[in-house]
C-alpha cells in the first residue's frame, strides 16, 4: 500500500511540477517568469508584485488572490480577495494560516481523502482497500475543465496565493495545503515548489512546523522518519539546494 500510494503521489506531484516547466498556447496559461505554476489550471505562487499586474491575472484567468501577510493590495475588480496575517519569523503560527487557507481552496478543489494508516515509503502497510487513486482523481479534474455540467473547480477558479517575496511565507502555506488537503508527502511538496519557483526558502521555523506536520498527517511513530530530514535544513539557503533537487 505504501509504495502504491508513494508512487501515485508522486504523479500528482509530477503533474503540479509539469505546469512549471511546459509553457502553453492558450492566454489563460500564461505566466511571467516570477509566477509559478503550483497545480495546472488552479493554483500560482508570486510575489506582491504580481498582484498588480492587470493585465497578466485577466490573461491568466485569475479568479482569487489570497494574501499571507501584512502589508495591503491593490484590490481589482473581478477578483475575490482572502488575506491571512503572519509574519516572516521562526516564532508564527503556520499551522493556523496553512488550515485557513485549506479552508478557502477545499471550496474550490476537492481535497484528497487519505486514510490515517497511509504513510511516507518506507512505512509499511497492508491493504489497498479504499485508497484513492490520486492520479486518476487529478486527471480527472483536469478533463472535466472542460465539460460544461462537470467543472473542474468552482467557477472554473484560478488562484494565486503570494507573501512579500514568494519565498518564505507563502511557499511554506502551499506546502501545507500540498500535504493535508492534496495527498502529497513534504518531499514531493518540495519538489513542486522549487520546479515553480527555484528561489523558495522557508524559514528554519516553518521548516520545522512542516516536518511536524508531515508526521502527523501520516500518522508516524517516534523513531520513524518522514521524507524531509529536519536536520539536514538550515534558514536562508534555497530548498533546492539543501534537498538537491533540480
């Protein structure tokens, strides 16, 4: 069960990576070079400054916008706005902005159901019976973009989720939703985030918030490790480096 669910993780993951990386013909795909694609067809990370830019979140379809921070944004017409305070230190609360937020997307895109005995490879487990297909789930989420009685999402919404610089705060929200609402182990939620923006880093206290978190979701034991080494991390150097991810 564990390697199945491993493996199907990762394609739901490899699916958020490829949006990254593919550049599309059509408008409403459309990125500049500091947003990122997270989930195809739904959810970006950017920096403020993208907020705004017009132009660019009506060509990219651009239906939500959801602040993690303090400072103020330019509000647009045609798009719904959610902002969650927190600030850029080891000491905030990630838990609280990462479950607000799963609050607000799991309207949007139905969450992945993960039973409380799926856990991380190398954990064992002993049955497939009522396992979801992430893969197949995500597939079809994509076809059904498409069929006028079957949306996708809400509205057929696109989010954008930002902080200040879409490297700390905001990168490590998108990691929490990644792990409690879309399936996805830390790891593989790494490697989504740096596929879409090369720069991310959170800091050493949401690192250690997120490696918790992991070992909850999937119900680890003392002793028994999660995908992410807490001690191999350290602030202010790029996940991409620290994981060796390319």
């Amino acid at each position: 069960m564990a390697k199945k669910n491993k493996q199907k993780g990762k394609a739901l993951a490899a699916r958020g990576a490829a949006g990254t990386s593919q550049k599309s013909s059509t408008p409403s795909d459309t990125t500049s070079s500091s947003i990122g694609c997270i989930l195809p067809n739904f959810l970006y990370l950017a920096p403020v400054s993208e907020t705004g830019n017009v132009n660019l979140l009506q060509q990219m379809g651009i239906t939500h916008i959801i602040s993690i921070g303090k400072n103020p944004v330019t509000r647009e017409d045609g798009i719904t706005y959610h902002k969650f305070g927190m600030l850029d230190n080891d000491q905030a609360d990630l838990r609280a902005a990462v479950d607000k937020v799963c609050e607000v997307l799991n309207v949007i895109f139905p969450p992945k159901q993960r039973r409380t005995d799926d856990q991380p490879e190398g954990v064992e487990g002993d049955s497939d019976e009522g396992q979801v297909d992430f893969e197949e789930l995500f597939e079809a989420n994509l076809d059904a973009s498409s069929a006028k009685d079957e949306p996708r999402v809400e509205g057929n919404a696109k989010v954008l989720i930002h902080c200040s610089a879409a490297i700390s705060r905001s990168p490590a929200v998108i990691a929490g939703y990644l792990m409690k609402s879309q399936g996805m182990t830390l790891r593989e939620s790494f490697e989504v985030l740096v596929r879409a923006r090369d720069a991310v880093s959170p800091n050493i206290g949401f690192l250690r918030q997120l490696c918790e978190r992991e070992r909850e979701i999937f119900g680890l034991a003392d002793g028994e490790k999660g995908t992410v080494d807490f001690e191999k991390l350290t602030s202010n150097v790029k996940l991409a480096k620290m994981l060796d991810i390319s």
